[in-house]
C-alpha cells in the first residue's frame, strides 16, 4: 500500500508546484484487476487526493484514449 501512496503523494506535490488543479483523477489498472484492487486503490487515492473525484479506466482502454488523442 505504502508504493501507491508515495507515487500519488509525489505526483499531488508535483501538481501543487507548478501550480496544476485537479478537479478529477482516472486511474488505469491492469485488465485483470479484481474489485479488491479497485478498492484499495481507490481508498489511497480518497487519502491522498480528498475531495477530489476518482475515477478508473483499465489499462487497455486507457491507452486507446491516448492514442485518439494523437489523432485529434
């Protein structure tokens, strides 16, 4: 638990430096991800960014969004 929320706490601190407001967060897991797995990365997730919506998306589906928006 502790690597999520070390990584979601650096890239908030990131955020906060230069000067990014999130209003929303969409987390990619694998395609095999459990319901559990969206429960514990969610609860890391409420931790650290309170108040703000979370959101998740599998990672297949997160990399077509990506790439249609090359296209764009």
């Amino acid at each position: 638990m502790h690597v999520y929320l070390i990584l979601m706490t650096h890239i908030m601190y990131a955020a906060k430096v230069a000067k990014i407001e999130f209003d929303n967060v969409r987390l990619s897991v694998p395609i095999s991800a459990q319901p559990i797995h969206f429960a514990f990365m969610g609860a890391c997730a409420r931790y650290v960014w309170h108040g703000i919506d979370v959101d998740f998306t599998t990672e297949p589906e997160a990399a077509f969004s990506y790439l249609s928006t090359l296209t764009e």
